[in-house]
C-alpha cells in the first residue's frame, strides 16, 4: 500500500503500518491536527492531542496501535460529574489527563463497544458501563494479555512504535451493564442517554449528551462478526442498525452535531440518515455491493462487501449479517 500523505505530530507513538487514505477523512484529519488552533498537548500523556469542541467536550485524539483506524475518546463535563465516552488502546496515563482537563469532578466511564480501541484503556478505571448486549464481549476480551497481538516475538511493537513500559497496568475492574435508553446524570438536570445502535457488535451504543445534542456514535460503518454461541448475536447484523436509525430518525433535526468512533467530526446529522439509505439498499438487495474485500483479521479470512454511503465512507457486511 502507499503510504499516505504524512500528517505532523508530536506524539509518542508513531505508525508503522499505515491505513488507508480516505480521500476526505485524511484531509480533515491533516488540517485539525496540523493548522487547528482547537490543538492541545499535554505532558501527563504524550498519546493523546485534545481538541475542545464544545465549552465543556474535549475530543482525545489518539493513533491506533494495531494499523487500523486511529480512535477518539470523548470527554463530557457535566454540572457535577464527568463523563468519559471510550478509553482507547490504554497506553499513556488517561486517568491523570483527564483529572488536568476537569479537576475535582467524578468521572463515569461508558465504552461504545468492546473493541479493543475503545476499551482496553478500561483498566485504569475502577468501573465501566456499557450496553448490557456488551457484557460478555466486553467480559472476554478483558485481560492482562490483550495488549500482546500488538508485539512480535521480539517483543518490538508490529503496527505502532510506542514505549510498553507506557501502557497502564491491568488490573480488573467493574463492567456494568444499561439498557437502551438509559440515563446518566451529571448534574443539574444535565443528560446523557445511551442509544444502542447495534450491528457493528451486539451492544455497540452511542451516548447522546441531551443538554448540547450532541450525538457520540462510536463505529457504524462495520457490521461485526459473529462469534459462536456468543449471546445477541441477532444484534449484529445490517437490519438491526437499521431498525435503530429508524427509531432514532425523529431526533436526527435536533442534533447539534455527530462525532463518531473514527474521523471526522461534529459532522452534521444527516450522515445518520445517509448510513440509514445504506442499510435500506443492502436489505434491498445484498448483492448489490460497491466493492468486495477479502480481509485477514487476526488469523482468519473474510469476505466481505463495501456498500458505499453518500458522503462518506462504506458500510462493510457479510450476506450471513443482513438480516
Ligand atoms: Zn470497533
């Protein structure tokens, strides 16, 4: 693959393996984080640039250490408490960031998914809420030996240069499980309310901050893999995040703004209705894909199909994840 057009940055960790460019992500990404003035560092945690969206969200840039999408975390400060939305690859002290960003305020930590960009940063926190779909997954994949795939067995990092030393002791921590819908107080009369918005995996949720409308999506763009025997597997698939687009859509004109897992952000809400146009399509007629890609993910092969989504990326599905 050619390497993309490089983007300056004082980060620690330094990619090895590039994704791809996407022609108009890769140029956001180049302009916030080279010419922004939104740009914060600080020395507590050289794995993260903070971008302040909003008087009191702070976005967490920081580069994926496995070659895939680099992750965002968010963090909401509410009246009273704080709210964390996803924990990344869990190198660098976030937990001390965080405390520089917003001093004496509680914070509640919430992951989108179990995906191990957005949380195996958990174990520097002493609980973590998620969907209740994202128990098991988030259960499982939760332990002292997640970051190893990241290493070769020199023990020299395959993806991503970074200092192991920097990666936060696991220790176990509280995962506890909420309903579609639920409520998280910060405050004041200050909302935030989980929105499970499933396919991507069985419990993947957004989080929509009631006070300032804005909209944490997490990842929307993959539909996820099925495990065997694993519990709401019926969750992942390309109708079930389509059925809670449709549930969602009476709310899409209040948005204020959509900040997803990856990429762009504060985009506007009709990327929910062009990702819900997607889904319709492939239901329409699954083999009616954009492109197919075999990918080799941590040892096994997939198909898989690329239904493109107007203005932005693809909507990835396997024909057994369609209904
Ligand atoms: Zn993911």
């Amino acid at each position: 693959m050619k390497e993309p057009r490089y983007i300056k940055s004082n980060l620690k960790s330094k990619r090895i393996v590039f994704e791809e460019e996407h022609p108009i992500r890769w140029s956001f990404m180049k302009v916030l984080r080279e010419y922004s003035t939104l740009k914060q560092e600080f020395a507590i945690n050289p794995y993260v640039e903070v971008y302040k969206f909003r008087d009191n969200l702070y976005c967490l840039y920081s580069e994926s250490l496995d070659g895939a999408g680099d992750p965002w975390m968010y963090v909401i400060e509410g009246p009273k408490k704080a709210m964390l939305i996803d924990t990344g690859f869990g190198v660098g002290d976030l937990k001390g960031l965080i405390k520089e960003l917003i001093p004496n305020k509680k914070l509640i930590v919430v992951n989108t998914h179990a995906h191990f960009d957005h949380a195996y940063g958990n174990a520097q926190f002493e609980r973590c809420y998620c969907h209740e779909a994202e128990v098991e997954r988030m259960k499982k994949t939760n332990n002292d030996k997640i970051w190893d795939y990241l290493f070769d067995e020199n023990g020299k990092p395959i993806y991503t240069e970074f200092d192991r030393n920097d990666l936060i002791e696991y220790h176990e921590y509280e995962i506890v499980g909420v309903k579609d819908g639920h409520i998280f107080d910060l405050g004041d009369g200050y909302e935030v309310e989980a929105v499970h918005l499933p396919g991507h995996t069985p419990g993947q949720c957004g989080f929509y901050d009631l006070n300032n409308k804005t909209m944490f999506i997490g990842d929307t763009t993959g539909i996820g893999r099925i495990f065997e025997g694993e519990p709401f597997t019926e969750f992942c698939t390309v109708t079930a995040l389509r059925d809670a687009l449709v549930k969602l859509k009476p709310r899409f004109d209040e948005m204020s703004g959509v900040f997803p897992g990856h990429g762009m952000l504060d985009q506007t809400p009709t990327v929910l209705q062009y990702l819900l146009d997607t889904c319709n399509q492939i239901i329409d007629n699954p083999l009616n894909f954009d492109k197919e890609i075999v990918m080799e993910r941590h040892g096994t092969v997939q198909k898989m199909y690329k239904k493109n989504i107007h203005q932005g990326t693809a909507l990835r599905y396997k024909l057994e994840n369609v209904k």
